[in-house]
C-alpha cells in the first residue's frame, strides 16, 4: 500500500513504521501518528495519550483531511507517498484536483545544540494542482488543549498575542504546577504549547474552539472572534473543547507550488529539577525569552531546510554504507525519537545536561544503563552530548547523598533528578546494579576519550573512576547474584556477559590511565583484564558457544559487551570468541530476529544490533539485524519503535520511545574513519545558522 513507511532503496522491502514522529523534540513535547496515514487515528503523545492536531484543506468547495481523525466523515486525501529522513517526516497526498506535501522538520541537529534545543518544529505545506485546472485553497489546522495538560480534565486557558514577524496562538494550564508532577505515564501540567503564525502569510488565525472547524468546513472561514468562556477542560462539550484555529488561504493553486509553514513550539519555562534547582531549557542560553527564540527560529527557517536536506542526506549515506538498507532504516527511525527521549537543560554556568526518561520501563531520569545503549549514537554524532549525559550524574556520585563503592543507576524519577529512587536507592544495596552501572560508567568515559582524542574529562573525575575500577576488580569478574540491565529477566549468579562488561571496562580503565600518564594503574589494571579474558575463555566455553552463566551449561546469551573489544582497540579476547558467538547466534534466529538468550523468545533490539557489530563480514552482520525490519512492518503495537519485543510473534513486551535505540549507531562507531569523520565534524562545529 502506498505511503506506509520509510523510504527505502530496496524497491522489494516495505516499511511501514509502527508509529511516525512528527513533533518530536523531549518527553514532554513528542507527537506522533500512529496509524498507517496521517488520517487514521488522532495524534498522540508517546505515551498514547490524545494530543489531537487536526488538518483540513478546502479545493473550491470541497473539504477534505490531511491530518487526524476529526471529523471523519470527510473524505481523507489519498496518502501517496511518505519519507521518514533523521530530522524530517515528509508526507505526500493527493485529491483528484490538487497534490499536497506536508513536512514536519524537527532540526534536531547533535552537532550543533543551540538548534538542537530549540522546542520548535517548522511544518510546511506546499500545494500544486495536478489536473491542470486552477483551484482556490485554503489550508487549516487546529491543535487541542490537550497538548499542555498531563489529564483532559485539567482546565487551560488559551490566547493570541503579536510579536515582531509573528503571530501567536498559546495554550497552557489554567494552574500552572511547574515541576510538581512525576512518574512515567506523566505528560507536562505546566508552560505553553505555541502555534507561530509568521506575519507575511495572510491567515485567520483564533484562540476559539473546535466547532470553529465546522465553520471552515461549510465557509472556509472561521469566526473572528476568541472563545472567552475560560479556563475550560480539554474534554468539555459545552460549548466545544477549546482549541487553537488558524485558516491560510492559498488562493488560486496551479501548477506552479504554493508554500506556507507554521512554527508549534512549547515554552516548558524551567524543564527539570537537579539536586532540588530547578533548571532552565538550554534554549535560554541563546534567547532571553520563547517570543525571542520563536523569531529566531523563524529567521532560520530558510537555512535550517538546506542544512536539514545535507545533514540527512550525508548521514543517509553513511548509514546505507555501513550496514546496508534495512539498518540504515532503523537507525534513520532511531534518530529522532532517541534525542527525544532526553532533555537538554543547562545549570547556572551554563553546562548542558542532557538527561533522558526512561520511557514505559519506571520513568527514570539519567539512568545509567539507559545513558550506556544510548551513548554510540551521540560519541559518534557529537561526544560533548555524552559529557552532558554524564555530568549530572558524576556530580551526584561525587556528593555526600551518594555513599556506594559501585556507581549509581539513576537521579530520580522524571523531571525530578533529586537522587536515585530505584531499587534500594540510597539507602541499601537491594536491587543494585552494581557490576552493570560502575562498568557502564568506564566504558562510556573511555569510549568518549577515545571519540575527542583526549582523556581530559576522566581525569577530571579520577578519583571516582579510580573507585569504581577498583569494585570491578574484586567484584566484576564473577558477577554475585544481581540485576543488569536487563532486569525484567530478574536476578542472575555468575552472568557471563555481565563479566565481559567488567573486564572490558578494567581494560578501559587502564586504557585512560595510560592517555593520562598513570602508567603504573595502567599495567596494573591491563594485566588483570587480560588475566581475567582468558580465564573467562575457560569457564565460559560450551561447544560452539559461550554460557549465559558460568555454571549452567548448555545455556547461551548475546554477548553484546564484547563490542568494545575491538571499537575500543582493547583485543582482549582471541577473535575466535566472536565468531563463534555470531555463528551460533546465526543458527538461532526466529523470524522477528535473535532471542536475547535461551530463557525466552524476547529480545533487545539496541542488543541485537550490538551482537552483529560482532561479525566480521556484512552478510553476518544484515543476517542478524534485517529482521528487525519485518518486525517493524508486522508488530501489531502501533508505538514509537519499542526496544523489547517477541521475536516468535513480533508483539511489543514493554518499552517504548526509549532512547536507547541510539545504541543501533554502534555499527558506525565500529568503522574508524566513520567515527572520527562524524565526531571532527561536530568538534569543528557544522556551519550555524545563528
């Protein structure tokens, strides 16, 4: 069926994605289709929740959709075509009279984080006629009070107001809670969601309701005046739920393509809350206030379309070079949705943090094996965001409020990053991580080391790393019985990929201490490491494959650990290991993909990509990662890209919209000239527009 999916240069594959990113910038702003066109369902929050964007398009008389489900006895424009690109939705349609092509760009750029923090998305419409006639036109859309409350029963208060260039439509809670609600199943209470009129297209625009679309529908006009009856609930029938209106005619439409765009933004005012201080939007670092940001943005927009069309077409290359069609599909889905699952915030100095939620698994912010899978796709495009995934972090291990040997598993529960909540918290060492979370944390301090040639910001937490090396010594090894990441499997004794994790990270370690000239921790801890790599050898052996757990034979599980053995140049493993691995991991496929291990049919899809970085040849490599694509096209779940799914029946366990899909962006980090290339780039600083 035409324009289900992503574009693809296999003509033999669809790809139909389970759910298409629209506005798509942190957890809190994050609208999605989730349907097979635009016209089949409302738009919704990641969480599924209702976040409604309504589209309507008036030819002569006739009225038809383009967006959304209201109103649907109205005939939906025919979907014709859709391309999904890192920082672009781009959706094709058509009536017999005209054709209609609806971007939403979203300039999520990493190496530039001033764009990147910009809570704007630029939708644009451009519209030709397509049987040769000329047709008048006249485009609407109308957005929900549901876009800036977390229940519809929540009362808003909505506006309009002018400034320099722009007009202006807002919506936000009549109360206005900042910062006072958390949990995971959460969507933000407090700020306001913006529409951006820009002053040169002639538009009708109202803060009115949503009866004012059935005005369009017979006129193709809507009232002039504001609905004053406020503040209301989104759900309210009397007189209609509130909402924000704007008519752009077009005129007369010919062949010739008639563009107009629209700036939806959302002003969160401070964003999250770090060791009880609330924390302004990186944003602020740039503009003094959202009326400055939105006139900015909208004195970029020309440039921001050039750089969005190079920057998605250069990482579209690398992506198809590096592992073939059906990964670079996967990785292009995982863009957006892992920069959107993490806000960018910054503290009274101005140092940026960039702290995810851990979304549909317990609401967590700054999980540390969250930041661990997440981390290839950001040490490849611009490692300064990995420092600012661990800023926040370090500075809580380092304070009084953290009193563990080992490192810690996350700040709090999103948006309030006060100290760890999860498992014993700070108080005992039940249902710690403690062998997962201090090898995360070495692993991703060396990696980025190695992405900005430099070991400058390890040092600076020496100590620390120092500390949680030396727990790996004593403790990581033969791992006690405990949780790793992949908790929902429960407690295991004797993990040996587990074990891989801390000796890699012994390796790191000793890796750093030579890039600062500790020479003598450097022999000390390479020496254990490689001591350690071998006796593992041992223990783990079972045949053709290496055990889940060192005392259960005939057991198996993906060994995504041992990716770095090679990214991270550490060698401590003969190659035979990995092959072995890949050949048994070959032999063990389901239709939807690779089994995490032999406990049940489940799987990690940020794991599995990591598993076939370990082949040595591309055929290995698409064997084990392809599959995912059918997964994609065949899961019943329509969601942002779930991470953990049933690779028998292709249905979503859990999770979802997290950003660890990232950690799909491994595979490039595995090619040295791919890495270094992007990662100079961002270093260098891509030309700004600002």
């Amino acid at each position: 069926m035409a324009g289900q999916g992503l574009k693809s240069e296999n003509p033999d594959q669809s790809l139909r994605v389970p759910a298409t990113p629209l506005v798509v910038h942190d957890p809190y702003f994050s609208i999605w289709s989730m349907g097979d066109r635009l016209t089949d369902s409302a738009t919704r929050h990641w969480t599924g929740t209702r976040q409604a964007l309504n589209g309507l398009l008036r030819v002569d008389a006739k009225t038809y959709r383009y967006l959304g489900d209201a109103d649907s006895d109205i005939a939906a424009l025919e979907e014709t075509h859709r391309e999904i690109t890192p920082t672009r939705t781009i959706v094709t349609m058509q009536s017999p009279e005209i054709e209609l092509k609806l971007t939403f760009l979203t300039p999520t750029f990493p190496d530039d984080l001033a764009v990147m923090a910009r809570p704007v998305t630029y939708l644009t419409w451009d519209v030709k006629s397509r049987d040769g006639a000329t047709h008048t036109v006249a485009l609407y859309l109308d957005a929900d009070g549901n876009t800036a409350v977390n229940h519809p029963d929540e009362k808003v208060t909505w506006s309009r107001a002018e400034i320099q260039g722009m007009h202006l439509l807002r919506v936000g809670s009549s109360k206005q809670p900042v910062l006072q609600d958390w949990g995971d199943n959460v969507r933000i209470d407090w700020g306001y969601f913006y529409l951006g009129i820009p002053s040169g297209e002639e538009a009708e625009y109202i803060a009115g309701n949503q009866a004012y679309r059935d005005d369009f529908v017979k006129t193709g006009e809507i009232p002039t005046d504001d609905d004053l009856d406020q503040p209301r609930m989104p759900q309210s029938r009397y007189p209609s739920p509130p909402a924000l209106n704007v008519v752009l005619p077009l005129g007369g439409v010919g062949a010739t393509i008639v563009t107009r765009h629209m700036l939806l933004g959302y002003d969160d005012v401070f964003s999250v809350e770090y060791m009880r201080q609330r924390l302004l939007p990186y944003w602020r670092k740039e503009f003094s206030n959202f009326s400055a940001l939105m006139k900015g943005a909208e004195s970029d927009y020309p440039k921001i379309q050039q750089r969005a069309e190079q920057y998605d077409a250069d990482l579209s290359r690398d992506l198809r070079r590096a592992g073939g069609p059906d990964y670079a599909t996967i990785a292009t889905l995982a863009f957006r949705q892992a920069i959107a699952a993490h806000k960018l915030v910054q503290d009274d100095a101005g140092i940026p943090f960039f702290m995810p939620k851990e979304n549909f698994s317990n609401g967590s912010i700054s999980t540390v094996d969250v930041l661990y899978p997440s981390s290839p796709m950001f040490l490849l495009l611009n490692p300064r965001l990995v420092e600012a995934q661990l800023e926040p972090v370090v500075r809580y291990a380092e304070s009084s409020h953290w009193k563990f040997p080992f490192a810690p598993h996350d700040l709090g529960v999103y948006p309030l990053a006060n100290g760890q909540l999860y498992g014993g918290g700070e108080v005992s060492e039940e249902d710690q991580m403690p062998v997962e979370e201090s090898g995360n944390m070495i692993l991703m301090f060396a990696a980025l080391a190695h992405a900005e040639n430099n070991a400058a910001y390890a040092q600076r937490h020496w100590p620390l790393l120092t500390k949680w090396a030396d727990f790996l010594l004593e403790k990581g090894f033969d791992p006690e019985n405990q949780l790793c990441t992949d908790d929902f499997a429960g407690h295991l004794t004797h993990n040996t990929n587990l074990s891989i994790k801390a000796i890699e990270a012994l390796a790191a370690y000793a890796q750093l201490a030579d890039k600062i000239g500790d020479h003598p921790a450097a022999a000390k801890y390479g020496s254990a490491a490689k001591g350690m790599a071998a006796n593992w050898v041992k223990l783990a052996a079972d045949g053709d494959h290496y055990r889940l757990a060192f005392d259960k034979p005939g057991t198996w599980s993906q060994k995504y650990n041992l990716v770095w053995d090679v990214i991270l140049g550490l060698h401590l493993f003969p190659q035979e290991v990995a092959d072995k691995e890949v050949a048994f991991y070959k032999a063990h496929m389901k239709p939807y993909g690779l089994p995490l291990d032999n406990r049940a049919d489940y799987t990690k899809l940020d794991w599995t990509v990591w598993s076939a970085t370990l082949a040595t040849n591309p055929q290995d490599f698409r064997s084990l990662v392809d599959p995912i694509v059918q997964f994609l096209n065949k899961t019943p779940e329509r969601v942002p890209m779930t991470d953990w799914y049933d690779t028998v029946t292709a249905k979503q366990v859990g999770f979802q919209a997290r950003s660890v899909v990232g950690g799909v962006y491994i595979k490039m980090l595995a090619d040295p000239v791919t890495w270094s290339k992007w990662a100079n780039r961002a270093d260098k600083g891509s030309p700004k527009v600002h």
